[in-house]
C-alpha cells in the first residue's frame, strides 16, 4: 500500500509520548524518498503519454499523485515534531545533551539543536540589562535562595560561587544556592528536598 | 509529561492540520467507496486485487484511506462516490441519540469525531444530520469524561479510557493534568523543582554507563 513507510514513521513517533525522541529512522526515510522518487519517475512517463492521447491513465496518474502528497505530508510532519521534540529539550534539559539521546538524532538534527542553542543566547544576552536574563533558570517561582538538596549519584566537585568546592557522592545533603542546582536537579544529579 | 513539548494538534471542523500527527493517522482509517469508472490496475495497487492486469470495474466497491478518498473525489463524481461507515449511518446514529454513553467509540474506529468531521467534506445529503449526531454525541458524553477525569486521583484509568475515541482521550489527559498539578500544589510541591521527564528515561541508561 502506497504510503506505508512514511505513515509508519508518524505511527511509531506518535507512540513515543512524554515527549520522547526515538531513534532517527534514517533507512525507513530513506526508503520513503525513494518510493516518492519511483512515483514521480512514472508520472512524468505516463503524463506524456496521456497528453498524446490515452486518457484511461489519468486516473492513474492522480493516485499516484495523491501517494507523493501523502509521503510528502507524513515526512514533513515526522520532521518537524522530532524539532519541537528537541527544542523541547534544550528548555528541560540544558545546553549540553547527553550521549545517549545524542545518538537518537540526525546530523542535521544536531546541527539545528546547535544553531537553535546560539539563537536562543544571543536573545537571552539582549534581554535584561547588561548581563542577559538567563529565561530557562526559575521555570516555578522560586520561595528561596538557598535550597536542600540530596545527591542521587556520585557526580564528582562542583564548585560554588564563594570558592568552596564540595564533593557530590550519592546521598550526601547540601543547602546550596538555588541558582547554581537548578539544572543539576532537571538532569536528575540532585532531588530538590522540600522542608 | 514534558512540560516544553507543544505537539501540533488535530485541525477543527472541515480542514485538517497538515502537521499534525494525530491528523496524518486519522485520514489513514479506512471508508467504504463505490468505483464510478472503470478504474485500470487499482485493485493491485491497493493490493486488493489478484493481478497485475486486473481494472476494477465500474460500481464494484473498495475501501480506501481518507487521505485518498479525498484526493480522488470531486463533486462530479467521475472517479469514486463516497459511502458512509455503518457508525455513521442511520442506524447507528438512532442508536447514538438513544445514549451515547454506552457506545465503544474507541472500537468503532478510534478517530470518531475527527473523522466524521472529515466526512462532511464529501457531498453527502444526510450532512446535516451528521453533522447533528457528533455533535449531540459529544455533548452527552463530556459530561462523563470531565467527571471521571476529576475524580480518578492516583488510580489505573484504564477502564474510564477503554471506550473513550481520541478526542474523548486528549480531554481526558487535559483533566488529570490538571487534577495532577492541583493536587501537588496543595501538598506544597508546586515549588519543588524536578527532574525533567526526558531525563528520567535516557537518564538511567547513561549514569550507568559512566558508573561502569
């Protein structure tokens, strides 16, 4: 059935919910362009057969017509949400990305994630003054300064803004400045403690 | 859910949303057609037929994709004429207006109302009272789903959304996140912050490949 490829791609990105980024399914749309490239081929062949007279093709030509819109649309739509899938992780996550979902995304991917990063920088850079507005710290309205954290798993020194280095191992407890966990606790390094 | 990912949702009435994911899977069910014409090696095609030679012919009936009905028809009617699904039919549609709330929407073809919105897209002289019947269907059936989506704190919903089409489903979602966050406000963890989502599925595989 004509379409099948490219609707499997919509299928299987549908079902990753959470906002997840499944693997880059580089052979499945490379197969789908393919299919598109088969269909168009025979178009232009029959197109100029049916100008010289064989009507009965023009049906024929419409479906396949109809197939490269739909490859078109399923492999637009792919595309586009594995982008807000990445933007999304540039605001919950961080700057950084760690390797493994580093793995689930194209060349080209990568290379949007880094462009988007820079563009985001430079925004947040003329905002506020002369230092920037840092816009992905505070997603909730902070109660305090300083906050209670545990460690979840050895993560090595950190250092803090006075100087003082500390060591994070696993289940070690700290009263640290907001600003300075935040994204530890989004990657899940840190649990944020409420007293 | 991750809190930053804004999927682009289900288009409303007669125009679908080209980028939506819900919309792409919902014009791939399946509708009942009648060939108008002779219609030379469609049936291989749609892998329907028992050769490559095989046309079918004029007023033999197929089933056929959405997105394609769509593409092939036009008010003429020279290539196909659309047929109704039986959950769309007089039939059902008495059995609807009787009371919606016991119907398995999600068995009867799991896009209902999206797709029956689509369907007014062909002529068809019962439009209206299609038109008529989703509407009246959602109406006696939100009530139940706004109900049991505010009332199911911390439980297996599985049951409230076996029967329930997708519409019905993203509503529901909508109203235990809202359930979900009020109730954490009210124990005081609004301000907790916490780890990102995404992180708690990638995040084990990868802590423990540093570990060891």
């Amino acid at each position: 059935m004509a379409g099948e490829r490219a609707v499997g791609l919509v299928r299987e990105l549908h079902r990753a919910t959470g906002g997840n980024l499944p693997p880059f399914r580089t052979e499945e749309l490379r197969q789908a362009l393919e299919e598109m490239r088969a269909l168009y081929e025979q178009n232009q062949a029959d197109v100029s057969e049916a100008k010289s007279g064989r009507t009965d093709l023009i049906f024929l030509i419409r479906f396949r017509h109809c197939c490269l819109l739909r490859n078109q649309r399923c492999i637009l739509a792919y595309l586009y949400d594995r982008l807000l899938r990445i933007r999304a992780l540039r605001w919950e996550y961080g700057s950084v990305l760690p390797n493994a979902i580093q793995f689930h995304m194209s060349a080209e991917e990568v290379e949007w994630f880094n462009r988007y990063k820079k563009s985001l920088a430079t925004y947040m850079k003329s905002v506020g003054g002369e230092e920037g507005l840092d816009l992905t710290q505070d997603i909730k309205p902070p109660k305090s300064l300083y906050i209670e954290v545990r460690c979840l798993r050895d993560y090595g020194e950190f250092e803090i803004d006075d100087g003082t280095t500390i060591l994070l191992k696993k289940n070690s407890q700290h009263f640290l400045p907001r600003w300075k966990c935040e994204q530890l606790i989004r990657q899940g390094v840190l649990e944020h403690i409420l007293s | 859910m991750s809190e930053a990912y804004f999927p682009v949702g289900p288009g409303l009435g007669l125009e679908e949303s080209f980028l939506s994911l819900d919309d792409i899977l919902m014009s791939q069910e399946k509708l009942p057609v009648r060939a108008e014409t002779s219609l030379p090696r469609l049936g291989f095609v749609l892998g329907q037929g028992t050769g490559t030679g095989d046309a079918m012919t004029e007023g033999s009936k197929l089933e056929i994709p959405l997105w394609l009905a769509k593409g092939l028809h036009d008010s003429k009617r020279r290539i196909i004429s659309v047929e109704l699904p039986k959950i769309y039919k007089g039939a059902w549609r008495t059995v609807l207006s009787a009371d919606a709330n016991v119907v398995d929407l999600h068995k009867m073809g799991p896009y209902y109302y999206g797709f029956g919105s689509q369907l007014l897209n062909f002529d068809n002289p019962e439009n209206p009272e299609i038109a008529q019947t989703i509407l009246q269907t959602f109406i006696s059936r939100f009530r139940h789903v706004m109900d049991s989506s505010q009332n199911a704190y911390n439980e297996d919903t599985s049951a409230l959304v076996a029967r329930l089409d997708e519409l019905e489903r993203a509503l529901f979602q909508a109203g235990q996140k809202g359930l979900n966050d009020f109730q954490s406000w009210e124990k005081g963890q609004a301000s907790q912050i916490t780890a990102s989502s995404l992180v708690q599925n990638y995040g084990k595989r990868k802590f423990t490949e540093v570990d060891g």
